[in-house]
C-alpha cells in the first residue's frame, strides 16, 4: 500500500507541474512505463531515482513519502485534489469544443441583429 501513496503523491506532484508522464521520465532519464509503474503502485523508485524526481519536480522527499493512512484530513486532501485534476483533464479536452461553441453562439447572435 505504500508504494500506492508514493504513487499517488507523484501524480499530484508531476500534475501540479503540468508534466506528462513522457516528459517527467525524460528528465529523470528513464522511460514513461517505469514513471506509469510507480504511479499506480506496481513499482517502486530506487533511492537515487527518487532523489531526481524530488529535484525534477521541485518537492520534497517527505512531500512524495507521505505515507499517513490515517490522517483523514490527509486522505480528504489528496481526494479533492485528485477530483481537481480529473475535472482540469476533462475541461482541457474539451476546451476546443468549448470555443467552438462560443463562436457559433457568437455568429448567431449577429445573424440575428
């Protein structure tokens, strides 16, 4: 379950710097399947890996270790802020459709004066 949290924490962490999981990898010099692994807990990092990753996403060790089950204003957090980043991910993909509608509304709206 650790590795669970550590996983989680890095998601956050990489999200919160706009990085993919291709681009984090790149920075730390290994490939985007190892990153994938330790995010979802099949994996863990080595102590030099983790090392480049603090720095690469400009965190701490104890931000990405945190590993208090039960802390539930913890849990709440990373809960919230994972919503947050499922709903910025969905309002981002459809951000074009978005604008599209906009200047449709908008064309219509001067058609019609």
């Amino acid at each position: 379950m650790r590795g669970y949290n550590l996983g989680k924490m890095l998601r956050i962490a990489r999200k919160r710097k706009n990085l993919t999981q291709a681009r984090l990898a790149q920075l730390v010099g290994i490939e985007a399947s190892s990153i994938s692994k330790i995010e979802c807990g099949h994996s863990l990092p080595s102590l030099e890996l983790l090392r480049e990753l603090v720095l690469a996403l400009e965190t701490s060790a104890d931000f990405l270790l945190e590993t208090e089950h039960n802390d539930q204003r913890h849990d709440a957090m990373v809960g919230m802020v994972e919503q947050y980043l499922t709903v910025r991910d969905a309002v981002d993909k459809l951000s074009p459709y978005f604008d599209i509608i906009t200047k449709r509304n908008k064309r219509h709206e001067d058609s019609d004066l």
